[in-house]
C-alpha cells in the first residue's frame, strides 16, 4: 500500500511554493498564497457564472434574478478572500506558534480549497442547465447551499487567525 498523503502535502501540491507555515518569516506569504489560491478559484467560478447569466439572459430563463444575485455573492466572497489583511495580525504576530494551532489552520485552508473547487464544480453544473428549468433551479439551491458554506468556513478561519 503507498503512503497516504497529508493535508500539507497536497496543499503544497495544489499551491506552489506554499511551506505549511513551517517557517516563521515565510507564514504571512503562505497564508498569501492560500487565499490568493482559494480567491483564483473564486474568480474562476465567477467568470464561469457571468457566462450562465448572459446565457440565462438570452433564453429569458426565470432564474436570472437569482444566478445574478449568487454572482454578486461570489464577488463579494471572492473580493473578501483576496483583501483580507496579509497574516491576520493578531494570529501571525505571536512568536511561539503551537503545532495543534498550525493543523486546525491547515485544516480551514484546505476546506476553503476543497470548498472553491466545488462552488467552482457547482457553477459549471448551473450553466450547463441553463435550458432545464426545473434542473437550473436545483443547481442555483445547490451552488447557494455550497457559498454559504463556504462563507461559514471563512468566517471561522478568520475568527480563528484573528485569535478569537
């Protein structure tokens, strides 16, 4: 059987040049590189909703109110990820940093990647039923259930680093 790889692992595999904060001076860049991974995926996934809109719009389907306001959603999620101050101040200005702290952040990287990639996966599945009435409306319930998760795990990341 091969070795099963950790979640640093494949965080260093999907983020190039990320170090796990390992690195007392490299942390602020790696948490850098985290978000601008996630708010890439984000921007991705808003490209992709911008194009269901205006195929939504073409079709006059009945969910364009609701796919523009899920794009607005995705913005603001986006623009949040992407702005958000460099290291968390509170968080990355303690000197000594416990390991167990260092996993649990590790952990809410990873499912903010894991979670970007879906609402990315979620934002193809809602522009391919643009023309599926009954089947656009469940991706848009779908990729809204998948934002406000998203939001959630954000929100406790940032909470978290903040040392709250």
């Amino acid at each position: 059987m091969g070795k099963e790889t950790s979640i640093v692992e494949k965080l260093e595999l999907v983020i190039p040049g990320f170090h796990g904060y390992k690195k007392k001076e490299l942390i602020r860049e790696d948490d850098r590189l985290v978000r601008g991974k996630v708010a890439d995926t984000l921007a991705l996934a808003r490209r992709e909703m911008e194009r269901a809109l205006q195929r939504c719009a073409m079709v006059s389907c009945a969910q364009l109110v609701a796919i523009d306001n899920l794009r607005k959603k995705l913005m603001a999620l986006e623009s949040r990820v992407r702005h958000a101050e460099a290291g968390y101040r509170g968080y990355f200005d303690r000197v000594k940093f416990k390991e167990e702290e260092l996993n649990r952040l590790i952990e809410y990287d990873a499912k903010m990647i894991e979670l970007a990639e879906e609402i990315l996966n979620e934002v193809k599945a809602l522009n391919g039923q643009i023309a599926n009435p009954q089947a656009l409306g469940m991706a848009v319930l779908n990729l809204d259930e998948e934002l406000i998760n998203f939001e959630e795990v954000l929100g406790k990341r940032m909470s978290f680093a903040a040392g709250e």
